[in-house]
C-alpha cells in the first residue's frame, strides 16, 4: 500500500509513511537470500500515487537484482495501475492477466492471478505436467469469510497440485494449506488499517 495518506493518524501519518517506507526497503535487503519476491497486488494504495512512491518502488526492485513479480490488487487495479505508465526494470515481471509464466533460471513457474480476472483463475491453477520442476501461484483476492463470499475457494487450493500459492488481499498472516499445497496471505510488513 505504498503512497497510502494514513490521515485517520493525523499529525503522525507523515511518520507512518516513513515506516512504511523502511517496512520495503527491509523486505528486499532481507530477500536476498530468496531467489524470487511475489507481490501478491496492493503494491500502491491507488492508481493514482504520487510519483515518488512509483519512483521508491521501481528503484528498490531493481537494485534488489531480484526476478520479481508483481500483480495488480484491488487498490492497484490492472487497467490504471501505475506501473502501466513507466519503463520497468528487467527485473520485474508485471503480470496483469491471469497468465503462466516460465523462469528458466529458478526451474519456476508462476501462476500468476490478478484482481479483477478472478473468471479465468480456477482453470489455470493446475500443475502443469510438463512444465517447471517448482510451480506457484501468486494470487489476489479473498478467502470466503464467516458467512461471507470470496473469489478464492479453499477447494481449488488442494486441486491445484502446486508447490505454494501466495495470496494478497488480507492484512495479517493467515494460512490456507491444503492437500500437498502451501498456500498463505503473508500480511502486510507495515501496519495498514487502524
């Protein structure tokens, strides 16, 4: 939720922003000894951030050296996503349709599920048979709630036969395994909502 105003803190919410900002540098120094990062959408708190934060983002990324992929959320819609408008790294892999991807490099596939394709997500999150040795899925969307609706239903989690799905969309750290699959909504680094 980078560029969020935070103005429900007042006074403090140029403080908060800071944090924030220090919560994805931190991420990214601590990342390095990953292979690949999976931005699960909501990268931006809008479409319409202030450069700065656009400009916070595609630096650290591609200083990171890091394959990174990076989908639209609901905050950061793919038809106005910010990332739409600038020149991306080589690093980054901006994904705004459900689509697989192939990095030969990490024997990886990604899976990758937008907000706002939800229609096309239950067919794509299957194993493929000839494809990459590691297969994930990075997805953005909700989880039915107690008595609520969700475009994510848990089923599809363990028919899928993936290695892991990285959900996006809730705040905190929840897990969502099932069948031979890990799957989990990692939570934000930074406090987001009051």
């Amino acid at each position: 939720h980078l560029g969020r105003a935070f103005g429900y803190l007042g006074e403090a919410a140029e403080a908060h922003q800071e944090r924030l900002t220090r919560a994805f540098r931190r991420v990214f120094a601590q990342a390095q000894d990953c292979h690949a990062v999976l931005i699960a959408g909501d990268l931006f708190d809008s479409s319409r951030v202030a450069r700065r934060w656009i400009e916070l983002a595609l630096t650290v990324i591609a200083e990171s050296r890091l394959p990174v992929i990076v989908i639209p959320g609901n905050h950061d819609p793919a038809e106005r996503h910010p990332f739409r408008e600038v020149s991306l790294p080589s690093n980054l892999h901006f994904l705004s349709e459900t689509k697989r991807i192939r990095l030969d490099e990490l024997d990886l596939e990604v899976v990758a599920c937008p907000a706002g394709d939800s229609a096309h997500w239950e067919a794509s999150l299957r194993r493929d048979p000839r494809g990459a040795p590691f297969q994930v899925a990075v997805m953005h969307g909700s989880m039915p709630s107690a008595g609520g609706q969700g475009e994510i239903q848990p089923e599809w989690i363990a028919q899928s036969g993936l290695d892991y799905i990285a959900l996006g969309d809730w705040h905190s750290p929840q897990e969502w395994n099932a069948g031979r699959t890990v799957c989990w909504y990692s939570g934000a680094p930074e406090m987001i909502m009051p």
